[in-house]
C-alpha cells in the first residue's frame, strides 16, 4: 500500500487502484473490511470484504446483513471524521 492507495483484484478478475480511507478488522465477523473511493471520485465511497495473501489482495462484496449494518455505520464513522478534518 503506497499513500493510502491500494492495488486490488476484484470480482471479475480485473485489477484496480483504490484509495483507502479506513482498514477494519472486525472480530465480531472474523472478517477485514475496506471502506474506498475509486479513482479519486470522492462523490462515491464503497465498502468490501478485504483478502490479502502474500503476494495480492482481492475484494469481495458484502451480502450479509448484518455486516451491510455493521459497515454502514463504519462508512458514517469515516465520512464524519473526514469532514471534522
């Protein structure tokens, strides 16, 4: 990860550079979430499933419920600490 960018392989095997806004590991699903913006677009910001192996990382889309939940209010909690800076 260089400068808050993120090199990832998504669904349909393409790769992309997403801009980090905040990495969350979450005991409570056992899983590591990503909240993005995608080519600087601000406008637009986007939560994933992160996986990391040794040598990449991929992204998958939440479709659980309660982790849609549990992120939106993550998603909130950036957005606000973003706009207080």
């Amino acid at each position: 990860m260089e400068d808050n960018k993120l090199k990832v392989t998504i669904e349909d095997g393409s790769e992309v550079t997403v801009n980090v806004l905040d990495i969350i590991d979450s005991l409570e699903f056992n899983k590591t979430f990503i909240i993005y913006t995608v080519n600087d677009n601000k406008e637009n910001i986007f939560a994933s499933i992160l996986n990391e192996t040794e040598t990449s990382f991929s992204l998958d889309t939440i479709t659980n419920k309660n982790e849609i939940d549990y992120i939106n209010k993550e998603i909130d909690r950036v957005v606000d600490s973003n706009y207080e800076n």
